[in-house]
C-alpha cells in the first residue's frame, strides 16, 4: 500500500504561516535526511512549496508499507517534527493518484498511533 504523510499548511493562522515560513528551511532539511535514510523503504520526498500561499503547500512523504510496523517509524517521525515545529499531520493512502486522508495527528490534534492509524488504513 502507498502512504503519504503530510504537514498540515492549510487552514493555518497568520502566526502559524510565519512560524512554517521561518521553519521551513529546517523542515526541508529533516524530510530530506528522513529520505535519505529510508531509501530502502522506497521513501520518496513531496516538497511542493512553490506559492506564495502556504494554503498551497505539499510537504512530506510518501512509501510503500505491507505491514502495520512499517508504519511505526513515519508516524514516529512526524509526531517528533510536530513536537518540534508545532505542527499537525496528515496520513492517509495513495489510491489512483489521489490522497484519501485517513488520519489528522501533531501539535493540535494529538500524538499520532501507528496501532491505530493501521487500523484506519487496514493493514
């Protein structure tokens, strides 16, 4: 199955766009070294922030996952960057092309559980 998560960049008020803004640089830099290392996991990087509008905006990463452990350290990751940054996720499968959002989770939403998230996505 093909997961994305996703930083939340929508919906966010004016001081939380300029804290992304500001953040972003360090962002890029950990999806990027997240990526690197999983390589074999076939982690691909989303890093569409060419607007003006963080509205716009896709970061994150997509994989294949065949197991609910594989979902373990993603979530782990995201939940860390959120702790870090104040930020909240999106997690949810690839199906056609398209994203179909299965789970919301960070700094506002709560701790992400990849028991549960599992469960959403049936692996």
């Amino acid at each position: 199955m093909q997961i994305y998560v996703l930083i939340a960049c929508d919906r966010l008020e004016a001081s939380q766009e300029t804290q992304l803004k500001q953040n972003l640089p360090d962002i890029l830099a950990a999806l990027q070294t997240y990526v690197n290392e999983n390589e074999v996991a076939k982690v691909e990087l989303i890093n569409e922030y060419d607007s003006d509008d963080c509205e716009d905006w896709q970061l994150g990463i997509s994989q294949v996952v065949k197991k609910n452990i594989q979902l373990k350290f993603p979530v782990n990751f995201f939940n860390d960057l959120a702790k870090q940054f104040s930020l909240d996720c999106e997690i949810g499968s690839i199906e056609d092309d398209a994203r179909v959002p299965v789970s919301y989770f960070g700094h506002e939403e709560g701790k992400g559980d990849s028991y549960l998230i599992a469960q959403y996505l049936g692996l």
